[in-house]
C-alpha cells in the first residue's frame, strides 16, 4: 500500500508543478483534465501526508524517551501518535479504493410497471414521486424526457434526468426490481396484492466516452400524446430513435420542439450504450464478489416495500426502515448512505484479497 501512495505522492507533487505552467494553462482543455486529476488525488495525499507526519512524531518521541528530562513528555507524544497511526492508515485504505469514474454524473432513470397491471403502474408512479422528492431535497434538477401515463395516474413507464453533483454517486444502486405489498385502491376486497415495477439509473455521458455511428440510426417522429390518447401537440415533435445494431429504442416527446427532443433522445441512447457495456465490466468484478451491492442487475429483486407492516427491506444489505411516508417522500438518505458503505466495504475486501 505504502509503494502504491509514493506513486500517488509523486504524481500529485508532479501536477502541482503542471498546472502552473503557463504554456499548460494556454491549453484549457488539457489543463482542465489536469485540475480534475489533481484534485482526485489531493485528499489521498493529504492523509499520506498526515500519516507521515504522525510517524516522524512517533519516531522522534522513542528517542526521546532515552532521555530522563524529556521522557515523560515523549511517551505522551509517542502514544498519542501510535494511537492515531492505525486510524490514519485504515482512513488510506478507504481513500485507495477507486472511485467510480461516472459518480459527478447527472443520470437518466428510467421506471417501468412490471408484474401487477394498474397497481405495476401505480407503484411506478409512486418511485417516481420519492425520486423527484428526493431530487428536490438535494436542490437536483429533474426533466421529464419521456412518459406512458396511466387513466389512474401511474405510469407505464416514465423516463427522467436528474442534473446535479452526484447525482449518480447517490441513485446508482437504485437500480433493480422493486417490489411493492399493498392493499391497491381499486381492491375492494382487501386482499393484499404484490407487484413490481424495474428501476434503471444510467449515467449521463459525452459524445466523446461512446461513438455512436449516424448510420446506425433511424429516426422517426410522431405527435406527442398524453393518457387517454390526448394529443399535447398538434405537430409531430416527438421523436423515437431506433439504434439497429442493437434493437435499442428511446422515445422523447416532452419538449415542444423536434430538436430539443432529438437532443434528449441521444443522451438516452448513449446512456443506453454506455450502460451495455458498463454491464459487462459489473458483472466480471461481480463474479469474483460474494454479494453484488453494486451490480444493478435490473432482473434483481433489490427491495420490498410492505405497507401493511410500515417496512421497506433492501435484499442485498438486509436493512429494513419502518418509516414508510417518510421514505416514499423523499427521506432515503439512510438506505442510501448504507448502500454506498456497504459497497466500498465489499470493495476494500476485494482489494486486501
């Protein structure tokens, strides 16, 4: 580990220098990707460097403490920094782990009703209601891109994006099967029913992280409609985008202008492409993991919302909240946190193994 934070010391000393340099500074592109590579590393470095510290302190105190005059002073120095050293270094280990490229991301969620007809639909619409709330609590933009309402107010399938820092660091393990235990309201008996509905969290990307051959791709445009066949517009504005190697389809018919969905639609697609082959890498690291915290498998049952009992469970962590209107408006911070800490723990495994 400690050969591994001299590269890393280096390298931060080396772009130190980098970034100053007028010439690089001439070339914002460059200097740019610099600056972010500087500042990934910067914290790493300081707690290397504090790590370092501690030790020379520790050092200094044993010899020191040959001395009569000094020793009671020295040993006080000697524990207090033997006592911070293994904090320090198990804080490194943590800071070692590699950051997930895509978590500065925004993302496109897309929700889909699964097994349950109305109530699938219902219970898409009440994900996405806990998704804008909690969007809204993180001061997040949302833009719906793309929606199949329901005549009782759910949905299909709705597809959004969220723009804001980290959006992707705090949603990227929501992806999955959702599973919902309620009474529906257009149960008259009681009867408690079950349904599902899919939840996948893409991260946004450029053009240039996936090429995308024009050729590839046929377009169609339609007029947009809302639930129950009513047209929004009476122009065709809306567009589907048909990717043929891949069968991939996206639609995008909320904005008022060809273009604008166009755009949208895109960002769609390549989040789609990129997400492909996102999948293929997950599942390699997966295969050598125990649990798979952070696979996002969208076949995988992630999470159970039971009304009755107030409870909603997450599988893969097995960690249950029983503060069920809380959570569906918006509060979910703590499931959150402890997903994401349960996945650097898995990580940090796979890197001591």
């Amino acid at each position: 580990m400690f050969d591994k934070l001299e590269v890393v010391e280096n390298r931060y000393e080396e772009l130190t220098k980098m970034i100053s340099d007028p010439e690089i500074i001439a070339n914002q592109a460059e200097w740019q990707k610099l600056i972010r590579e500087h500042g990934s590393i910067e914290e790493v470095v300081q707690k290397y460097r504090e790590y370092k510290k501690e030790k020379q302190r520790m050092e200094d105190a044993k010899e020191m403490m040959e001395d009569k005059e000094l020793k009671e002073l020295a040993e006080i120095d000697y524990y207090e920094a033997k006592e911070k050293l293994p904090q320090i270094e198990d804080e490194l280990k943590t800071l070692l782990i590699p950051k997930d490229p895509n978590d500065d991301k925004n993302i496109i969620c897309e929700i889909r009703g699964g097994a349950g007809g109305e109530e699938a639909a219902l219970f898409a619409g009440t994900l996405f209601r806990m998704y804008s709330m909690y969007a809204e609590r993180k001061h997040w933009k949302i833009d719906i891109l793309n929606e199949n309402a329901t005549e009782l107010g759910g949905y299909k399938e709705i597809s959004f994006m969220i723009t804001g820092k980290g959006a992707y660091s705090r949603l990227k393990f929501e992806s999955g099967v959702h599973r919902v235990q309620r009474v529906p309201d257009t149960e008259s008996s009681g009867r408690i029913h079950t349904s599902t509905a899919t939840v996948a969290v893409l991260p946004v990307v450029e053009d240039v992280e996936i090429e995308i051959n024009p050729a590839d791709i046929k377009m169609e445009v339609f007029r947009a409609s809302g639930a129950g066949g009513q047209h929004v517009n009476k122009t065709s504005s809306a567009v589907r985008l048909i990717h043929e190697p891949t069968g991939i389809v996206v639609e995008c018919q909320t904005e008022r202008s060809q273009l604008q969905n166009r755009e949208y639609a895109m960002k769609m697609l390549r989040s789609r492409l990129y997400n492909i082959e996102k999948e293929k890498q997950d599942s390699e690291i997966a295969n050598a993991r125990k649990t798979q915290v952070g696979s996002g498998d969208r076949s995988e049952k992630i999470r159970t919302y039971n009304y009755p009992q107030g409870r909603i469970t997450d599988h893969r962590i097995g960690m249950s909240i029983f503060q069920m209107e809380n959570f569906l408006n918006g509060d979910i911070d703590e499931m959150v946190d402890n997903l994401i800490a349960a996945d650097r723990a898995e990580k940090l495994k796979g890197e001591e193994e």
